[in-house]
C-alpha cells in the first residue's frame, strides 16, 4: 500500500496482515506513517495498491461502505459530537443499522462495557472527561457491530489509571466479542503488552514485524520505544 500527500510519499508499500480474532498492534514514532496507515484503510485517504478484507480489495471504497462491511475506526482525538448528548453519540454510530433489536443489542453491550456511559447518558459529550469520551468514542463504534476495530491513540491525553482502564476494556471487547482489533498507539510498553503481534514503522516502511511478546525484548525496540 502507497500513500501521498502532494508530492510527499507517507507509506512507501507497506504490507501487514491482521489475523481474525487477533489484536495487532503498530507502533513507531511521529510521523511515522500511523495514523495514515489507518485513514487508508477506512477509505478516508486515497492509497495505491490492494488492502483485502475477507478476500475483497476495499482500497478506496467510500468510507461509508467500508464501514458497512463491518470496519470501525476511532480516530486520533476522539472526533465525538461535543454539541450531542451521549446517548445521540451512539446512536450516529449505529446509522446503518435498520434493526430495532440489533441496535438494543449493541446499546445494551456497549453499556456493559463502558457502565460510565450509562450514568451519563443524557450528558452533552463535550462536557465529558477525556476518558469518559474515548470511553464515547469507542462505544460509538461498537455501535455499528463491527468485525474489525481500528484505534488510533486511545491512550491520548488521559491520567495513567484511566489509560489502565481504557486498555482492560480493549482487551475484553476482543476477548468476549471476538472482534480483531488494530491498534495504533505511542505507549508502545502498553501497545505491546496487550496485543498478539506488532509491527514497527519507520518513515513509512516496515522496519520490525514480530510476536509482541517477541518485541518486547527486541533490543532495537527496547532502545527506540521502551526507554530501555
């Protein structure tokens, strides 16, 4: 997969796979070709060559059919509806869903997950905190029943104990769910430890690919990413 910016190339051919079921993690510095990484696969930012979900090329799709096809992304900085209450938040994400039941369904899992939204159920979502709206974000997501879970930067701009927290529930929406997630994250300690493989990118190429557990005590990625 290529990526330009103008005349400014972002991913030079990248190639990663994301097993069903698995939490992959990309990790990398700034600039690094990320965030891209994901726009490309939501069909947000136009990319050449193939991205195949389930056997069928999605690249450049609009981004409304891709999500249709059971792929969520929760972008960098949240992107919630500030001026919307919580509840109306999560019932954009469910916007292609016709089915009363499923959409109940959804509403009454991600409550199980996020109990916190419930509480603040008729809350205008700018006047959350900045966990209980990645908790939002998150949820909104959820909403549309995806198969496949993209999240950049969830840990962004949030206290350590709340970071814990957002993580758990990472880990439960794909262990209970089934849902495969791919997740973008600077905690790279964090990114590692509770996903199943990683790769590590470099000014838009692939420079490591490895079981995470196997990254972790990589020394090239101890120096670069984990102070160590």
């Amino acid at each position: 997969m290529i990526v330009n910016y103008g005349v400014i190339t972002a991913l030079q051919g990248i190639s990663l796979a994301v097993k069903q079921g698995a939490i992959v993690t990309l990790i990398g510095a700034n600039g690094a070709g990320k965030t891209t990484t994901l726009k490309a696969i939501s069909g947000l930012l136009k990319a050449r060559g193939e991205i195949l979900y389930e056997g069928r090329n999605i690249a450049n799709l609009p981004p409304h059919q891709i999500v249709k096809l059971g792929l969520s992304h929760v972008p960098e900085g949240r992107m919630i509806f500030a001026n919307l209450s919580v509840i109306e938040n999560l019932m954009m994400g469910a916007y292609l869903q016709r089915d009363k039941q499923v959409i109940r369904r959804e509403l009454d899992y991600v409550f199980g997950v996020f109990p916190r939204l419930m509480e603040r159920e008729k809350q205008i979502a700018g006047t959350l905190s900045g966990g209980e709206q990645q908790m939002l974000a998150i949820g909104r997501a959820l909403m549309g029943s995806p198969k496949f879970l993209m999240l950049d930067e969830p840990s962004l701009g949030l206290a350590p104990l709340l970071v814990k927290t957002i993580f758990e529930k990472i880990v439960e929406i794909n262990r209970d769910h089934g849902i495969t997630i791919l997740l973008v994250e600077q905690n790279a300690n964090l990114a590692l430890e509770v996903s199943h493989f990683g790769y590590v990118l470099e000014t838009g190429r692939i420079n490591l690919q490895d079981d995470s557990a196997k990254l972790r005590q990589n020394p090239q990625v101890k120096s670069a990413y984990l102070g160590g």
